[in-house]
C-alpha cells in the first residue's frame, strides 16, 4: 500500500479527483472546499471527504492507517444525528495522479462518502438570509436534548476516553494561538482571556468536579456550530462531529449547547441563542449546568477563533481567504472580551394588588 504521506502527493490526488471518470457514477463537474484539515469534494449527488496528511497536535493523519481509522470513527458517530447524510467509507484505488474511488486493488486513500446537500442549506448561510426560524431552532434544541439523554456518561461507557481538564484544553487552544500571532494587541487581548479563563476555572471548580462525577461528560457532537448544522428536508441537521480526538468530544453536555448558543450571540442573533438554551434546559432539566455557560461561552469563542487562525496561517490559502479567516478569529475573540465583561442582569419583582 502506497500511503498519501505528503502535501504534494495529497494535491496531486485532489486534483485528479477533479475528474468525472474518478467516479463509479455520473459526474458533471467536481467541485472542492478545503478546510485546515480535509477537503472535501462535492459531485452532485455524493460529497467524499478526504483527510489531509497532517499533524496538528490534537489530530494525527500522517498516516493511512490513522487516516482510514477516523474515516470510519467519522461514519460511526456522525450517524447517530445524520444517518441519512452518511453512506460509507469507501477505498481510493489507482495513483495519484490516476486515481479512482471504490476501485480494484490497494487503497492508496480513503474517503467518506456522503449524500451532497447545497451550501447554502448550511444553518450560518440560512441566518445571514434571515430564514432560521423561532420553530427550527425549538426543535433542534429538542433533538440535541433527545440526543444527549440518550449517551452513556463517561464512566458507565465502553471506550471512554480518560477524564481530561477542561483547563488543560483551554489552556492547549491559547498555546496554539499565541504561536500564531505577531499582533501586540491580539497578544495583549488573548492574554487577557487567558486570565480570565484561569481565574473563572478556579471559581467554579468544584461544579466542574461534580458535573464528571453526577454524570454530565459523555460522547457528544464536540463541534456544534453553525457551519455544522445544515437544513435538511426541512429539519437542522447537525453534522461533522468530532472524530479525530476523543478528548475533544467527551465533554459536559454544557459545553457543547454552549457552543451553538455562543455562534448564534456572536453573528448576531441573541434572540434564537436564548430561544434555543431555554428550550434545551427546559427537555433536560439542567440548569445547574447553566452555571457554566459564562466559562464555556468563553471556550467555545476560542475554540472557533483558534480554527479560523489555523486556517489564515497556513502557506496554501489566498490573501482574500487569509483575510477572511484573521477577521473571523477576530470576530470570536472579540465576543470572548465582551463576554467576560457582560454585567449581570437583574430581576425586578413587584407585589401587590392589581392597579396599585
């Protein structure tokens, strides 16, 4: 077997794949969206996702083992929510300069095949057109509450990943970051965050203690935002969990709808976070999690601005492209700084007859 171990070799491949007779079925035309970590071909009917040869830190696919592994941990978990989304996975024969999905002989690559749907059923393309409802975000805050009373907590599963510090994984994202910036001022602002996540760690430890210990750390989605979350007969569908570190994905079911109700805040749409949060605590009845929401809120916003960072700095991408993703990670950081400063609110109670 020949493993696709290099940038170059993976280039190569993709850009054969740009070819209809690469396929066992009609192909007009190929089309393909990169990530920092995959691309992603989109032709027609079917979208096969392929893993870029990289090692990152939190995710290992140099190899072809590895990335045959979490092709197949990325068909398991994501048809929990979006069976009718994900098909197989399916070998890449050939070279890559001539290569061909399914085919006969030595898999070279791999790929997850999945059923195509348009970008802009994407739930962030959808809001920016003003047509997320009130209702689709009730019932998808239902689904996530249905999905996540049905997982296993940590300890009582079979497979779960050891405990880790949700510190420790905050601190890793400002690691990662501060590698990355040569602004004084986004230094400065990162900083700052950093500090505040310490101290509001050290605050409410003892909830963080008990959330592991009452049972709310399971196996959840672990990338719940808005651009994986798509429109899908008529239903939000999440999709693209996390498969590449299970760290990353056994977590406090707090942090994970903390992360859909941040994306929401931070495009815009304060009205539908709090819609969808209120819905969620109203299914579970978990509202000693909502303690945690300020801390995870926070998290999430990193979390999001770390990947956009990634992605401006890596040598590929174009100037508009790398100006696109320095704004977006811009964008959640300064939702962060905003967040640690939100006063609180107040309740106002008055009492007596009516009219008085």
């Amino acid at each position: 077997k020949v493993p696709m171990a290099t940038r170059k070799n993976g280039d190569a491949l993709i850009a054969a794949l740009g070819q209809p007779a690469a396929y066992p079925h009609p192909v007009d035309a190929v089309r393909v969206i990169e990530t920092h970590i995959s691309w992603v071909l989109l032709t027609g009917n079917y979208a096969y996702k392929i893993k870029k040869p990289v090692d990152l830190g939190f995710l290992d696919f140099t190899t072809l083992a590895a990335r045959r592994h979490y092709c197949e941990e990325e068909l398991r978990l994501n048809q929990r929510l979006a069976a009718g989304l994900y098909r197989e996975v399916v070998p890449i024969t050939g070279s890559p300069d001539h290569p061909k999905i399914g085919g006969a002989g030595p898999a070279i690559e791999y790929a997850v095949k999945m059923r195509q749907f348009a970008q802009s059923a994407l739930l962030d393309a959808a809001l920016a057109r003003g047509e997320v409802s009130t209702a689709a975000i009730e019932k998808l805050a239902a689904t996530i509450a249905d999905f996540h009373t049905q997982l296993l907590p940590q300890d009582s599963a079979h497979g779960g990943d050891t405990r880790a510090s949700v510190l420790a994984l905050a601190r890793d994202n400002f690691s990662q970051m501060l590698r990355l910036l040569d602004n004084a001022e986004d230094i400065d602002k990162l900083a700052a965050i950093r500090n505040w996540t310490v101290r509001e760690y050290d605050r409410h430890h003892p909830r963080f203690e008990h959330r592991y210990a009452d049972g709310s750390v399971r196996e959840c989605h672990g990338d719940l935002h808005l651009g994986n979350i798509a429109l899908i007969d008529g239903a939000a569908t999440p999709f693209d969990c996390i498969e590449f570190n299970p760290a990353l994905r056994w977590m406090d079911v707090a942090s994970e709808v903390a992360f859909l109700m941040m994306d929401l805040e931070a495009r815009g749409r304060r009205d539908l976070a709090f819609t969808f949060i209120s819905a969620y605590l109203e299914a579970t009845g978990d509202y000693a999690g909502a303690r945690l929401l300020p801390f995870y809120l926070v998290y999430r916003a990193i979390v999001r601005a770390k990947v956009h960072l990634m992605r401006a700095a890596q040598p590929d991408i174009s100037p508009a492209r790398r100006a696109h993703a320095t704004a977006g990670s811009r964008r959640y950081t300064g939702y962060a700084l905003a967040r640690m400063h939100e006063a609180r609110g107040a309740v106002i109670i008055t009492h007596g007859f009516s009219g008085s």
